[in-house]
C-alpha cells in the first residue's frame, strides 16, 4: 500500500504529493504523518492512497511516526479544492485544516472497589474523599490500588473556554419565522433577510436544533466573537456543552480541546470566525453565516479564501443545509441565493438583561439601568425602526451638528459612529504646506495626541509630533479632520455621562472589546463611541440615540463595494438604536447629502438599495455578473514590479476576460507595488492561467525580488 503525502512546507513551492510506503501502517486520507524528506523530517498530510507507485522499490521509505489525531476526509478534499480555487499550494490550505497543536490533558483519578482491608489513619482519610482525582496522593493511592482497594484510571480534563451567560428565551415563532425555518427544514440554501431585531437568531437556533435531532452537526459562523458575544451566548444558553468554540483568543489548550470535542463528536456545533468553517464535524447538516456582509469573512493572508465561499462548497459536499443572514445582505448574496425575509423587528417589551461575564460577582443579574423617562425625541416606525435624519455638513464648521449636539445631550444612552481613529487626519505645514508622509508608505500620517506621536496605520511607523516644520522652520503646523480621539474630546466638553471608545487604540489589551462592550452595556447612562466596531451586531436596548459622523468617508474609496459598505454601515449602526420599548432615532451627518446609499440607508429601504446596486453591477459587468482576479506585485523599486505586473499581463490569455492594469498601488512598507485585475467570465480557467502565469514569473531570474499575492474575489 503506497500513501500519497503532502507536506506541510510552506517555504517553498513542491509539486507534491509524494509517495510513501504505507504497508501495515493504518493510514487513511487525512492522516498526519512525519515523513522522511530529503535531509530533513517533515510534518504531511496522506491525501490518498494507492496500490502502485512509480517510485523505484529500493527509493521507497514509510513515514517516521503518525500521529494520533486525523483530518476528518472531506476535509482533506475541501483544502485541495481551496488550493486551486483561491491560486495556493495544498501544503497551505491543508495546514488550514490540520488538529491545532497540542494534546488532551489527562489526570488520574481513584475510586473505591468496595473491598475492605486494614488501614492506617492516613489511608482511612484518603479513601474517605474518594472518588476524586489523586493529585499528589498517587503514590499512596497506587499502594490502595495494589492491594485491590481503589481503581486508579486515566481521565480528560477539558479546558474550558471563557464565556458569557446569558438566559435562555425561547418564543413561539411568529408566522415569518416558522416559514422560514420551514423552508430551511426543506433543505437547500437561503438568505435570510431581516432587519436587525427581526428574530433571525431564533430561526438559526431552532434549525440548529432541528439538525441535531436529526442527528446531523451545525457550524455557525459570526463575524468577531469579541464583537458578538450575545450570537454565542445564546447558542450555548441553549445547547450547553454541544456548543465548541474556536476562535484565535483560545489558550493553545483550550483550542485543542474543543477541536477535539467535535471531532470525537462529543460537541455538534461549532461557534466560531471564518476558520470555524473547516470545524472537524462528521455529517453536518447545517452552516450558518450570520451578518453575512461582514467584512472578516475574508481571510487576509495566502489562502486569501472566503469563509462565505467555503461555506457553499462545504454544504455542496456534504449536503448540509446553508443558512446567510444579515440586514444588509451583500448584492452578490441576493442575486445567488433564495431570499426568507423577516419584515419587522420583533416587539418584546419584557426589559432584557444585560450580558455579564460567568465570572463577574454577582452574575447574572445585573440590572439595566435607564429607569427615568424617555426623551421625547424617540420614536418608532411601523417596522419597529427607528426613524433616520440626514444631517447635510457642507457649509459646517464643527465636528458635531447643532442638532447632533442636542440630540446627544437629551439621549441617556447614544453610540456614535466616526469610521476613522487617531486625532487628526493629517498635518501640514501652515507656511510652506509640507505634508507629513509615512517614510515607508505614501500615506499622511495620523495625529494620536495621547501617544505623543503621529502614526502610520498601515505600517505602524511612529514619530513624535513635529513642533516645528522640518522644511521650512515654521511653528505653524495645521492639523485636518477629526478622529474618534478628537470628537472623545469635544464629546467630553459638553458631557458629563461616561464616554466609552471603541476602537483599535482602545482595545488592545486582551478582553478589552467584551469588557468595554459590558461596561456600557450596564451603564445606566452613556456614550458608546468608535469606529466601525460600534456598529456589529450588539444588542442593547437600552440605545436611544445613534449617529454617524462622516457617513461619505467609506463613500470616497475609489471601489465598486463603496455603495454597498457605505450603505451597510449606516444601516447597521441604525440598527443598533431603538430595539428597545423606548424606541429611538439615528442622525446621520454627511458631506453627500444626496448619495442614493445614504438615502437608502436612512429609509431603511435595502430592497431599493440592493435592486440600484444591482443594476450598477450589471451594466458595469461587477460581481455578480463576473468574478474578478487581483493581483499585486511588489518590490522594493517600481520598475520589477511593473516589469512583473506586465510579464503576468501578457501571459493570461482567457477568453471572455478583460484585464484591467497593471496599475501603480500607493507604495506600502518600503514596497512599490503594481496591481493588475482580471474581469472574467470564465472563473476557473481565469484562476488556472493567473495560477501559471504567476509561478511562471516567480521562477524568472529578473524578477526574483518580486513579491506575488493572487486575490480571487477580493473584498
Ligand atoms: P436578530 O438576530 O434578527 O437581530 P433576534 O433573534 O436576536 O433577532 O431577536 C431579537 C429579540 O427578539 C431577541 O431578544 C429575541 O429573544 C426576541 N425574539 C425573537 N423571536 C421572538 C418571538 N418569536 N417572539 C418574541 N420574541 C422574540
Ligand atoms: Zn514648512
Ligand atoms: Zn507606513
């Protein structure tokens, strides 16, 4: 028996797989295998067997050692479709779905057999706390166990993740909500369109449960678990210890322990980011992908896959049922996929307590605070959301719009949503109007006044505020716009409830996010400020008052998902306003008081929305209506990585495909970079020739300095 094996080398390109002798060794596709490799011991992956091999008898060797954990098969065969769908190498995409590191914590534990005999003082009291884990009574109790008195045996402590708690509150489905969970039942993949509040939690949760009562696992993918604590809290309020987590924070410990919970099977749900798509789960029956449009589905580094992608081929695989949901569906989701909609928030009244952490004092049971009346302003459309005013900022001359700063003063509770962090902007000299550049990227640098410095938030280069020109000598150095910083500030000024910012700078110790987010949460009255962090998927209803500062910024990158982030961003932060029996309002400030988004977003009209967008897509050939292909070279002068960006250009010749570039990207870490995107209709043979085409050019002498990075369907 020969097994073919990958190795998990990603320093350079192999053309595995390579053979190995695997006679009386029980190996199977997805077992892990230490193989001799040349002068070195490499870690594999066996993604097939075989009876024969072209490897000469006496060349032929067995693998060193396997080891006891497995990739579960299907997984093997997604990483090897990932591999080519996304232009990797299957040595990364199957490092993707190998067991984390690490193995099971066991400790020994006693226990009487019921067989008397003579004992010491000393013994009498071991045995009386018996059974009980031994601890550094082994010696002792191995002497009990040799004379027959007590059993010792092997047991597994599980590492725990910390969580929160929350109650569990099932409801009788409303009519919108049983038929779409009807409809998920039937079997199939389908968006779930409702507005924030809608219930779609409760349909994920009961189609969960309708899966494991058919015996069949559940993946549930969320955006960040530190931004969505409330989507895991309930699923594990509701199915206890079934529910894994697996999220980058786990102790190394605690993440291999609840991979092994579900690849034993004791756990049949998987909570987690994008990687919790490729959960070790044997017959799943269910994926579901909440708040669908977010962003962090796509993973950054190479294979650049999305989970959201991955998710359908998974469920195609395995013929699981997929579920996508969100209140701002992305226009490609709508346009693929079968739409259950959940018109209207569901009304609750019932006060809801807040979410605590299992280990706070006194939790659960902290009460929300917000006892006096309401203000005025709040309302409540039909839908159960709260109505949004646009706020034009053309002839403005302060950060905050006098109606924003009434609004802000009447509300107990508010978030404001400014999408861009740091003090100010930029700065520039006021006399002979030098900008200050990040040294290493074209890029201004930001003002972070509490730092004493000014930052570059794409390399992180740091220096300290100039005092005085470093061309011309002035004193006068101007500094523009204003940050999440900077509006703390002012919002402090006029204030005297606690400020709460959320934001990169903020948040960087560990816990940070669900702390702050806690914090407010059970602030009788407060300020909820940051960037677009604010506007996930939180739930508090105690929320009157939401606004967004400079709701065009998103609007000004030159993208074609400009439209829909900008919409997805103000509709998600009016979202968070209002859920509660106070109901609410949103003020949205803007330079583009006429952007059709905006408007959209502040009518809550995403049908509107998606339908525009839509036809913009189409009569511009966007996705859905063709894939496209990024890539970028880089190197550290311009002209390799043009020369390369060129060599691809010429090389990728696919029919029904039009190439866009090479064009100069603004230089980033001391690296020129060239981008050159591929507008196909032809998907797969436009990935194969983007795929050889850039092998090529890396094995060429004159571009050895280059840098590659392929990016199918970049976001
Ligand atoms: P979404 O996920 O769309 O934001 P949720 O499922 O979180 O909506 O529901 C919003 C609130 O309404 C939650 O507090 C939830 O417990 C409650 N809820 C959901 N479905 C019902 C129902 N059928 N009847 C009463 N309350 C419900
Ligand atoms: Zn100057
Ligand atoms: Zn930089």
């Amino acid at each position: 028996m020969i097994a073919r094996v990958e190795p998990l080398t990603t320093t350079r390109r192999l053309s595995g797989p390579f053979d190995y002798a695997a006679d009386g060794l029980a190996l199977q596709p997805g077992s892990i295998v230490r193989i001799p490799f040349g002068h070195q011991q490499l870690d594999g992956v066996v993604v097939s067997l075989a009876e024969t091999t072209d490897v000469p008898a006496e060349k032929l060797v067995a693998p060193t050692s396997t080891r006891e954990d497995t990739v579960p098969p299907d997984l093997v065969d997604l990483a090897l479709w990932m591999a080519e769908e996304y232009c990797s190498t299957p040595a990364r995409a199957l490092a993707i779905v190998t067991p984390p590191p690490g193995k099971a914590k066991t400790f020994f534990y006693a226990e009487p057999t019921g067989e008397t005999g003579k004992l010491t003082d000393k013994q009498r009291e071991l045995m009386e706390r018996l059974p009980g884990p031994a601890g550094k009574d082994l010696a002792a109790l191995r002497r009990l166990e040799a004379r027959g008195l007590v059993t010792i045996g092997e047991r597994t402590e599980r590492r725990t993740p910390r969580t929160n708690v929350t109650e569990d509150r099932t409801h009788d489905l409303t009519a919108a909500q049983q038929q779409a969970l009807d409809a998920i039942d039937a079997g199939g993949s389908h968006l779930l369109h409702g507005v924030t509040g809608s219930g779609k939690t409760e349909v994920y949760l009961r189609a969960a449960q309708a899966a494991l009562a058919r015996g069949e696992g559940v993946i549930v993918l969320v955006p960040e678990i530190a931004l969505t604590p409330q989507t895991v809290a309930r699923f594990q309020a509701r199915f206890g210890d079934t529910v894994a987590l697996l999220h980058s924070a786990l102790s190394e410990g605690e993440r291999y322990d609840e991979w092994r919970r579900l690849r034993t099977g004791e756990a049949r749900i998987a909570v987690g980011p994008r990687s919790a798509v490729f959960a070790p789960i044997e017959n799943l029956g269910l994926i579901v992908v909440d708040e669908e449009h977010d962003a962090s589905y796509k993973q950054d580094g190479d294979p650049r896959y999305d989970a959201r992608h991955v998710a359908a081929f998974r469920a195609y695989q395995s013929g699981a049922r997929l579920v996508a949901g969100s209140a701002t569906p992305r226009p490609e989701t709508v346009h693929t996929m079968h739409s259950l909609r959940l018109p209207a928030r569901v009304e609750t009244g019932a006060p809801r307590k807040p979410l605590v952490f299992a280990d706070e004092p006194g939790a659960p049971g902290v009460i929300v605070g917000g006892a006096r009346s309401a203000p005025a302003i709040s309302a409540r459309r039909p839908d159960g959301l709260p109505p949004v005013r646009i706020l034009d900022m053309r002839e403005a001359q302060h950060a905050l719009h006098p109606e924003t700063r009434r609004a802000i003063l009447a509300s107990r509770k508010s978030i404001v949503l400014l999408n861009r962090r740091g003090w100010s902007n930029f700065l520039s000299c006021k006399t002979c109007g030098k900008a200050w550049e990040c040294p290493r990227c074209d890029v201004a640098l930001v003002l972070h006044r509490a730092q004493h410095e000014i930052a570059c938030h794409h390399c992180g280069h740091k220096e300290p505020v100039p005092k005085r020109c470093d061309a011309c000598g002035s004193l006068a150095v101007a500094r523009h716009g204003a940050g999440t910083e900077r509006v703390e500030h002012e919002l402090r000024q006029m204030l005297d409830v606690p400020i709460f910012r959320l934001d990169a700078d903020t948040t960087q110790a560990k816990d940070a996010v669900p702390e702050l987010l806690a914090r407010f949460h059970a602030a009788p009255a407060g300020l909820l400020l940051g960037t677009q962090m604010v506007a996930k998927g939180h739930d508090f209803p105690d929320v009157t008052l939401g606004v967004v500062l400079d709701a065009d910024s998103t609007l000004r990158f030159p993208d074609f998902r400009a439209e829909e982030r900008t919409f997805a961003l103000i509709a998600q932060l009016a979202g968070r306003a209002g859920r509660g029996p106070k109901g609410g309002r949103v003020l949205v400030q803007t330079r583009s008081p006429d952007a059709p988004s905006i408007l959209a977003a502040a009518n809550h009209d995403s049908d509107g929305f998606l339908r525009e967008e839509l036809a913009r897509r189409r009569a511009h050939d966007y996705p859905p209506f063709a894939d496209l292909i990024r890539v970028v070279t880089s190197a550290t002068a311009p002209e390799p990585a043009r020369a390369a960006a060129v060599a691809i250009a010429e090389q990728v010749k696919v029919p029904e495909t039009e190439l866009l570039g090479p064009a100069p990207l603004f230089r980033l870490r001391d690296r020129d970079r060239y981008q050159l995107v591929l507008k196909t209709h032809q998907r797969g043979a436009a990935i194969h020739a983007v795929g050889v085409a850039v092998e090529e050019a890396a094995r060429t002498k004159a571009f050895k300095e280059v840098n590659f990075s392929v990016d199918v369907d970049p976001v």
